[in-house]
C-alpha cells in the first residue's frame, strides 16, 4: 500500500534479506530504531524460524530443512558462520593446526569440531548451534 510505513520487524527482515552474509549482529539494527525494540523484533523473526540466535547478539540466517520442516543454519553451516562472527567482531583468527593439516594433505583426520586458533587476541563469548560450540585453540 502506497504510504504505509514498514513496521521495525519488516525493515530488520528487509535487511536481512539484502545482506549475503549468514551471521548478524544486534549492533547492525541499531540504527533502525531503539534496543528492545530491535532485540524485539530479532526474538520474533527468530520465533518464526527466520533466523537463530547463537549467542549474545549473534544470529544466523535460518532456512527451513526440507526434511524436518524445521527451521535450521543456511548456508555451509556453523563453522563459516561462525567465522563470519568472529571477522564481524573484529577477532583476528587462523584455521586450526588440524585443519591446516588436512588441507595440506598431511592429515587424513577431517577436523569435524568448529575450531578456530587466535591470534593475540581475547574472545570470551559462547557461539553455539544445537550440539555444536564454536572451540578457541589457544
């Protein structure tokens, strides 16, 4: 309808759906209105399956599973996603020893825990997604 205004939860989800990236942060809604009612609005779109809360201010894009019919992590999964967190976050980070193993081929052992190495920094949040939780090799 021509001059009706978007509520809040349909220009959070407008934007979402803009964006390429699979992980966001409350902080890049904030500029659309105030806190609760931003933190608001992610609580619904993550009520009805559009995205997934990983930890503190940390969601996913969701999509729906053809299998389940339940609403799971797009994209390639909690690992990338996770990484996409920690690069929003500012958190310089390397791949794993194991993993830089394996994709040398000095390693058949697939690396299946979501791991990333710090470089020099501090990260103390928890990113989890059902069973898994992102593990800092230190």
């Amino acid at each position: 309808m021509p001059g009706r205004r978007m509520t809040l939860r349909q220009r959070v989800e407008a934007r979402i759906a803009k964006r390429r990236d699979d992980a966001f942060l409350t902080r890049e809604f904030l500029d659309l209105g105030g806190e609760r009612q931003v933190l608001r609005a992610l609580r619904e779109l993550t009520e009805d399956g559009k995205l997934i809360r990983l930890g503190y201010g940390v969601y996913g894009r969701a999509e729906i599973s053809s299998l389940t019919r339940l609403p799971m992590l797009a994209g390639d999964g909690f690992g990338p996603v996770a990484r996409q967190v920690l690069d929003k976050l500012g958190v310089p980070w390397e791949p794993t020893t194991a993993e830089r193993d394996y994709n040398a081929g000095r390693s058949t052992q697939v690396p299946m825990t979501p791991q990333v190495r710090l470089r020099g920094s501090r990260f103390s949040r928890k990113l989890r997604y059902k069973t898994m939780e992102l593990t800092v090799e230190r």
